[in-house]
C-alpha cells in the first residue's frame, strides 16, 4: 500500500470513527462550522454559516449541554459568551488564532481611546467581530458594539444616525468599504496607525478613525486578477469579500459578506460564470455544490488558521467526551464575558 493509500484509510478509518461517536453522543452535541472549514468538518456540522449566522445561532441553542465549534479561536469565545453558564464550548483547537484579530490588542486600544477621547468625547467604538473577547468587552464598556462583515454597514448607520464619529477596529479594508457605501468620502476618514505617528490635529472633520489592520486571506486578491479571467471568460461577474482592498471592491459587480457571496451565487441563474475574491475551501465548495456555473477563485488563498482544525482533532473532543474529559474548552472571564455579551447583544439588536 502506497503512501497515499495509507492517508485515505487513515482519512476514512477516522469519518468512521467520528460518525460513531457522534451517534453515541446524540442530542448532547451540537457541532458549529465556519464556511471556511474543509469538507470533512462541513460534513458533521449541524450548522455551517459565516460569523453573524453563527452568532446568532449561539444565541439561541442554550440548552444544548456542548457544542464544538470548527473555527478559530475568536469565534469559539463568541459563542462561549453568548451560550448560557450550564454549557460548555470546546473547540478542536484553542490555538487556531485569527492574525487579523491580533492587529488590536487591548493596550493599544485603550492608549488610542485615552488620546482620541482627549480631542472628541463623541466616538462611538465598533470591533470587528475578528477580535478578541477583550476588545468586545471594551466596546460594551463604551457604548460601542461588535459588527460582522453581513452587518457592518447597520452598525455604521447607527452610529451615524446618532451623529457621532466611529473608531472601528481592526480591519481598515472593511472599514473604508463600508465608509464609502455611506457616501463617507475619503477626506472624512483618518487612519490610526498603532505603531506609528498620528497628528490629532487632523481629526476635526474626520467622520470614520480607521485602524490599521488587515486580513492576509483577502489583502492578496488584486484588480490584476480580476481583469485577466474577464478577459479568458465573456459575461464574467466579479464577487469580492470586503476585507479586500478598496480598489479590487470598487471595481467588482459585488462585494459582501462570505453568506451574501453564497446566496448571490447560488440565486444566479445557471450558465453565469464567476469571480470570487475569498478563501479557497469556501470558493471551492460553492463551486462543487452549483455545477450547472463556472466558478473561479480570484486567486488560491487559504486560512491557515482555519486549517487547523483538522476530523483528527475534532475526533479527539469527541472521544473526550465519552470518556468525560472536556478537551479544548474554552473560559472567558466573567467580567470580560459581561462586558462583551453587551457589545455582541446591541450587535443581534441592531441587525
């Protein structure tokens, strides 16, 4: 037996194991999956969405004793937050962190909110729901609240409407993309660099403050690339996630969350033929499940991060379970987890 037969029995022998354990376990379990996950993890989940999908069905399976949750970290500590106190969260892996998520740290936060609310008092703090539960809980502290890329454009208005300036950390992409469909021009927006020099002077007509943050999934797809298929395929359309730079979004025939990529794509009638700027296990599946389009990848980008959760390692929570172990559980403190269900809930509120 070759190598590659060896890893295909291995494959097979471990979906075995985890569909018996899975029936064993039965109504005690729930499995939440991320879009990004592999196909293996896709398959065993009981439900697969983006981040306010899943957000918003934590919130409401509260009596279900576990739930494993197949995505990085960030998304595991929201559901722990939004999950009643009798659950437990486990995740395959507490050491899938998002790097996005890690471009704002508290310290910088709160140093970066010291001297803006030193210049304006009227800032209204927005964390990108790639963040971490400290950074939540600092929005629900501030009268803030958390957003996702399927309602970022909501929480903005709010803020708007109440005639305030936003601070909205820590994708900048997102934030000027979203800034713009508001008819929030450039020379209203200021960038906040954390590591680097900021004139406060310039804050007075500034309507949006930016952090300088970016996810690498999506900052290498480029208009480049969404020129050159146009030109190999005729009635091509574009759709591009908005954590992708500006210039490839204003350009594109859409842009939106991962959930209104997937509805977008599938409700286009068969035949078309698209572009898609977001991660490749993603692309790649919505190509699989609609034969009847021709759908490319702007490029082949992956979340590693997402990677790493592996049916190897969600076998192991499983068999933890049964053997009463609680493998890759995860604790929020109970302040933090206070302070971030405000954010999170004045999120589900809004939209």
């Amino acid at each position: 037996m070759n190598n590659n037969q060896n890893i295909s029995t291995r494959r097979e022998e471990t979906l075995d194991r985890i569909k018996t354990l899975r029936e064993k376990i039965g109504k005690d379990l729930l499995i939440f999956a991320h879009f990004y996950q592999n196909e293996d993890i896709v398959y065993f989940a009981d439900f697969v969405g983006d981040s306010l999908q899943l957000a918003n069905e934590a919130s409401r399976c509260r009596d279900v004793p576990y739930i494993v949750f197949c995505s990085v970290s960030f998304m595991a500590e929201m559901a722990r937050i939004l999950c009643s106190d009798k659950q437990k969260v486990l995740t395959p892996d507490i050491h899938a962190d998002c790097p996005l998520a890690e471009m704002a740290d508290i310290d910088d936060v709160e140093d970066a909110w010291k001297q803006l609310s030193s210049f304006c008092m009227d800032i209204i703090p927005i964390v990108y729901v790639n963040s971490m539960s400290e950074l939540k809980a600092f929005c629900g502290k501030n009268n803030g609240a958390v957003c996702t890329s399927a309602n970022v454009k909501k929480i903005f208005q709010w803020v708007i409407d109440g005639k305030s300036k936003i601070l909205f950390f820590p994708d900048e992409n997102l934030g000027r993309n979203t800034a713009y469909s508001l008819g929030i021009g450039e020379d209203e927006i200021f960038v906040w660099d954390p590591h680097g020099h900021n004139n406060l002077k310039e804050l007075k007509n500034k309507r949006v403050i930016l952090w300088k943050g970016f996810c690498y999934v999506h900052k290498v797809f480029l208009p480049s690339q969404a020129e050159k298929l146009k030109k190999q395929h005729d009635g091509l359309k574009v759709i591009v996630h908005p954590e992708c730079p500006h210039q490839l979004c204003s350009m594109s025939d859409y842009y939106g969350s991962t959930s209104f990529i997937k509805k977008t794509v599938e409700e286009s009638p068969s035949g078309s033929a698209w572009a898609i700027g977001t991660e490749w296990n993603f692309v790649n599946r919505l190509a699989q499940n609609n034969p009847d389009k021709k759908i490319f990848p702007l490029a082949e980008s992956i979340c590693w991060q997402m990677s790493q959760i592996t049916s190897e390692k969600l076998l192991s929570v499983l068999e933890g379970l049964l053997l009463g172990e609680e493998r890759g559980r995860i604790t929020v403190k109970d302040e933090i987890a206070y302070n971030a269900r405000l954010a999170l809930n004045r999120m589900l509120e809004i939209g």
